[in-house]
C-alpha cells in the first residue's frame, strides 16, 4: 500500500540531490513553514494551559528526537534516556550557578557535557547488541540517579537545584508566553538538523547499521564508530531537550528522572514511529496529552458506576501509569510502525480520494 | 566481625533468591528468547495474591500458598497467550517494551489495588528468629534458603529427567527441530512463561514475609540482570551462582561502604556498576553462550 510519501504527476527527480531535499515535496515544505508560522502566532491566541502543553512538547520533542535517532534509526535500544535528559538538566543549572555562564551558552555546552557522559556510556555499548546494550543502558539509568542523588556540589542534592530563567539583551524569558518561542527555535533547529542528518552519508551508515549491521560492516562502515556516534547523538539531543526543560521550570530535582520516565521516552518513540522524524514530535504530543485526556475522561466519568466501583479519583495517578503501559503495548501489538505512518495512510487516502488504486 | 558474618549469611540468603527468580528468567530467555522486564511484577503480584488470600480470607499458610501458585500458573499461561504470542517473530526492541509495558501496567494495578504501603505478612512461623552457628537468623530466611535450594534442585529434576522439561530444553536448542519431533512449541512457550511465574511467585511470597509486602519488590526484577549477565544469559547454572554472587557482592559493598567509605546507597548501586564492567571485559558471561559475530 502506499507506505512511501506520494509525488505528484509530473515531479520527475532528476538528481540524488533533488530527491534527498529535506522536504519530499513543495507542498510539503510550504505547509511545514506554515505550521510553523501559526505556532508563532500561537501564544497570541492560547492560553497558559495550552502554552505549558506546547513548550513541553517542545522539550520533550526534542529529547524524544534523539531516542529516536538511536532507537529508530541505528537500532540501538537504550532505556536510561531520561537520567541523560537530568543531567542535561543539571548540567546547564550548575554551569550557570556555579561558572555564571550566561543560559544561553549554558543550554548547549549542558547538551555537549551530556554527549561526553552519553559517550562514556556508548564505549560499552559499542561492544553490545540487542538487549545486552538495553541492559547497560538500565544500569546506566541506575548509576546516574545515583549520582544525582549523591552529588551535592553538581545537583544539589535532595533538595534539588534552582535554574536562572534565560535572558538574552536584558530581557528575560520568564513565562510561559515568551519562553515558547525559545523553545519552538530550538526545537525547529534540531529538528531540521536532524533532518538533515538523516540524508548525509552518516545518517545513512546509521540506518544501514540498524538494517543489517554485518553488511554494513563489510561496507566499510565503522560500526564502533557510528554505534558510539549515535549514542553521543541520543545524548546530545536528551541533554538539550533536558537543559531546556531546566530553565522552564527553574528548578530541578533530584527525583523526576526516574526509569518511568525514560520508559515514557521509550513509549513517545514507539507510538509515534520508530524511525520517523515527524513521529518522534506526534509520539511526545500523545504522550503529553495522554494524561489530560485521563484526567477529561476522569472528570467526565465521575458521579457515575463506574466512579463509584473503582474509586477513580483516588486511582487516577496509578491509572495515568497504566495508560502509559497499556498504550505502548496496545501500539505495539496493532500500529508497530505508528502515529507517523497512521498520518501517511491519511494523507494518501485524501490525495488518492476518489480512486484509492 | 560479627556484622561481617551476618551480611555475609544475609547475603547467601538473599543471593539464593536472586538465583531462583534469575533462573526463572533464563528459563523464559532460553525457551522463547524473550526478555522479561516484568520478572519483578511476578514477584509482586504473587506475594499480593498470597497475602490477600492470607488476610481477606483467613486462609492458613498451607492452603493460600498453593493457591497462589496456581493462580500464577495460569497466569503465566493467559499473560504468555494474549499478549507475548502476538509478538512472536517481531522485532527485539518490540517483544522488549511490551514485557517494559506490562511491567508498567502491573506495578500501577497492585499500588491501585492494594495501596502504595508496605503490609506487613500474618505470622506464619512459631519463633521469627532462630540461632544458627550463634547468629540470630530469621526462620523465614532459612526456611526461604531451604526453599531455593529445593527448587533449584527441582529445575534441575525437571530438565534433566521429566519429559515436558526435556521437552522444553529441546525446544531452546532449535524450535524447528522440536517441532518436527512433535512437540508443541507452542505450549512450551507457554509452559515456560507459566513455571517461570510461578517459581517467581514463590520467591515473592518468601521476600513479602520478611520485608512485609510492597512495590519494592518489583525492583529484584531488575536486580536479577546483574546476576543473569554475570552468569550468562542462558544458562540456568550461571544465574543461580550469579545470583549468588550478586547477593553477597551488595551486602559487601554495604559492608565496606558502612566501615569505611560512607558513600551510602552502595547496597542498591553496586551490582549495576558490576554489571556494566562485566558487559566490558565478559559480555557473555561466565556461561553464556559465545556468539560470535565477527567478520
């Protein structure tokens, strides 16, 4: 069926260039500088609910992006992603607290001190496959929370550590309103980058390690170099989206980076397509918006039965929880290739309308 | 010295834990080449059911206990046919998040189900401590040392000389040559899923009755990769003495971290920095099959 992106009649590529442009086709680019236009104009029309929603999408996004630069597209599974988005997070707090580096500068040099760590943990990984690699990723997982925990001079400690808001000129980025547009920058940067990695000879040599890293290798690829090369990559965006996430609340703490939520990370992934770009941004909008519909859906339901029967607004948190769960297995089982290629169904069958042959 | 000797004792006790539900692991991993992140749910879901049926129902020990283990049993069976059998020829990263997900589902039904504090177990032994070579022990422990030793030695009964565990062991070694001896890969599978839950049960009952039941328990499955990795992941040898050896290693390191280190936390971290040095220097651990995968 159609599963690759439809080219309309007449749209001859005649070069490997033309066909490897980072939007397929004109329509395609035009409606992703729209959507883009609109969300600027957005926090002119939504309100601070709505805004939070976005801007943690944003941040989410772009840690789910890298996920799926090492998920998705090398096939290296990894379930330690959120102590990597936490110590981006902490990493950009303490070098603005403690070196007074201004944010700005903070939020990449966080992102590459998150790659050095995410490369650290990559030489082992380079090593391993499958679910040898996922489990050194959980220990990796369990050693950096307990490095949070323990390293007062860097986390805070316990009682967690206080992010200055970002300023740029003097002017401060400090509610939900401008904050989104630092986000949306970031994210429309790292996303086009990522774009653009995926059709150089690296993102390339990516893909052809996940395909079939044997031939890949007699290829003449370097698999300990691209296998480690992506998990600095996961690391880097994890440790971006985390330092963003930082300077948005202006505080973190020790205890968010749980295994929970790298398995959160893992679920935004699966359910908006491995391998997908776009997907990675769909999977962590379901994802985020995934509690508040638990929450409509709690609201709605309550006074009734079943309310009544399971008590549900004691048991929404452990539900919340659930939904995570049974999602991610729901999507695995039925939509292995998810939300993304749901959407390319759609889109072909609206192109294609009358004559879907 | 004496504190020494009693981490040492506790550590034995408890790595022989680590043993039984690794090896039910493997027993999983070696059949249907599944991962099982929710190990540590079977544990939990076990010692729940048992101290329900022990407290709502007034049942005594020896009656609930089985139950339970039937009830496991089945469920190893239903969780193996509805939601693993699917997932049979996906990719890795498929079958793994699944077991991830279920995980996720289970721990969220029990703290739903039966709240998020620890409860403790009705009194099940006359006299809780006992003197064992002067150490005050905990009868619950020795009796669970008797018990993991009994079902160790049963497994290896079990694979050795019974008909369905030379069965499965066929079944591990190259399902389409099982299936053309006539056995049911199919009910091996589930067979496997079914023992594994069960054994882990066992083992989560044992742990509930000392430390009081709670989600805590969850976390000995993901303890149990250490031992596992440090044995190699499928063989049923190597996760017993990984277990074992687990289970002294982080009483040691509490040991050591208690005289003189006073990092704190050593007792839970120190098996994952275990773990991740032998995945450098032995990837497929002491008994683990070798694959070599080289050009």
């Amino acid at each position: 069926m159609a599963t690759t992106t439809l080219i309309p009649c007449g749209d001859f590529k005649t070069s490997y260039g033309s066909d490897t442009t980072i939007f397929p086709t004109v329509t395609s680019r035009n409606f992703a500088i729209l959507g883009v236009v609109l969300l600027l104009a957005a926090p002119a029309f939504l309100d601070r609910f709505w805004l939070n929603q976005l801007i943690q999408i944003g941040y989410l996004g772009i840690a789910a992006l890298g996920l799926n630069i090492l998920v998705g597209f090398t096939g290296q599974i990894s379930i330690g992603h959120s102590a990597f988005f936490g110590f981006g997070a902490f990493a950009s707090a303490w070098l603005n607290n403690r070196w007074g580096i201004p944010v700005w500068a903070c939020i990449p040099l966080a992102a590459l001190m998150t790659t050095a760590v995410g490369m650290v943990f990559g030489v082992p990984a380079a090593r391993l496959k499958g679910l040898y690699l996922a489990i050194a990723t959980l220990a990796a997982q369990y050693i950096l929370q307990d490095f949070f925990a323990r390293a007062d001079w860097f986390t805070g400690g316990v009682a967690g550590t206080i992010a200055m808001p970002l300023e740029l000129f003097g002017f401060a980025f400090d509610t939900d309103h401008s904050y989104f547009y630092v986000v949306l920058v970031y994210m429309v940067v790292m996303y086009i980058l990522a774009t653009n990695l995926m059709r150089s000879r690296d993102g390339r040599a990516l893909v052809a390690v996940r395909d079939h890293y044997l031939s890949a290798e007699i290829m003449g690829i370097n698999l300990t170099k691209y296998r480690t090369m992506a998990f600095g990559l996961s690391a880097f965006y994890a440790g971006m989206g985390g330092a963003l996430y930082a300077h948005y609340l202006q505080f973190v703490s020790v205890e968010g980076f749980t295994i929970l939520f790298s398995i959160q990370f893992l679920g935004m992934i699966i359910i908006g397509g491995l391998g997908s770009i776009m997907g990675s941004l769909m999977g962590t909008a379901f994802m985020v918006l995934l509690p508040e519909l638990m929450q409509y859906l709690t609201t709605a339901l309550s006074g009734t039965a079943i309310d009544q029967a399971l008590n549900l607004r004691e048991a929404v948190a452990f539900l919340r929880e659930m939904a995570i769960g049974i999602v991610i297995i729901l999507f695995l089982v039925f939509e292995p290739d998810g939300l993304a290629h749901r959407w390319k169904q759609i889109k072909a069958y609206w192109k294609l309308y009358p004559f879907s042959h | 010295m004496q504190l020494l000797l009693q981490l040492l004792i506790n550590g034995l006790i408890v790595g022989a834990l680590y043993g039984v539900v690794a090896m039910s692991f493997v027993l999983i991993y070696k059949a249907s080449r599944i991962v099982n992140f929710a190990q540590g749910e079977f544990l939990l879901i076990g010692a729940w059911t048992c101290w329900w049926l022990l407290t709502s129902w007034q049942l005594p020990f020896w009656i609930g206990f089985p139950i339970t283990l039937v009830f496991m049993l089945v469920f190893g069976v239903i969780l193996q046919v509805v939601v693993l059998r699917p997932m049979i020829g996906e990719p890795i990263i498929s079958v793994i998040m699944v077991t991830i997900g279920l995980s996720i589902v289970f721990q969220a039904l029990m703290k739903w189900m039966f709240g998020v504090f620890a409860k403790p177990f009705p009194p099940i032994f006359a006299s809780p401590t006992m003197n064992v070579f002067g150490l005050e022990v905990q009868t619950v422990y020795v009796v669970s040392l008797v018990i993991s030793l009994l079902i160790m030695a049963g497994f290896g009964w079990f694979f050795k000389y019974s008909r369905m565990g030379l069965a499965m062991r066929a079944t591990a070694w190259d399902q389409q040559v099982a299936q053309s001896l006539g056995i049911s890969v199919r009910q091996m599978f589930a067979m496997s899923w079914a023992i594994s839950a069960m054994v882990s049960a066992v083992a989560g009952v044992t742990v509930g009755v000392v430390n009081g039941v709670s989600s805590a328990l969850s976390f000995f499955g993901i303890k149990v990769f250490p031992a596992v990795i440090l044995g190699g992941l499928d063989s049923v040898i190597g996760a017993v003495l990984g277990g074992l050896i687990v289970g002294l290693l982080e009483n040691l390191a509490h040991y050591v971290d208690s005289q003189w280190l006073n990092w704190g936390n050593m007792y839970e971290i120190a098996p994952f920095y275990v773990l991740i040095a032998i995945l450098m220097v032995k990837p497929y651990g002491l008994f683990g099959t070798k694959d070599i995968e080289r050009v």
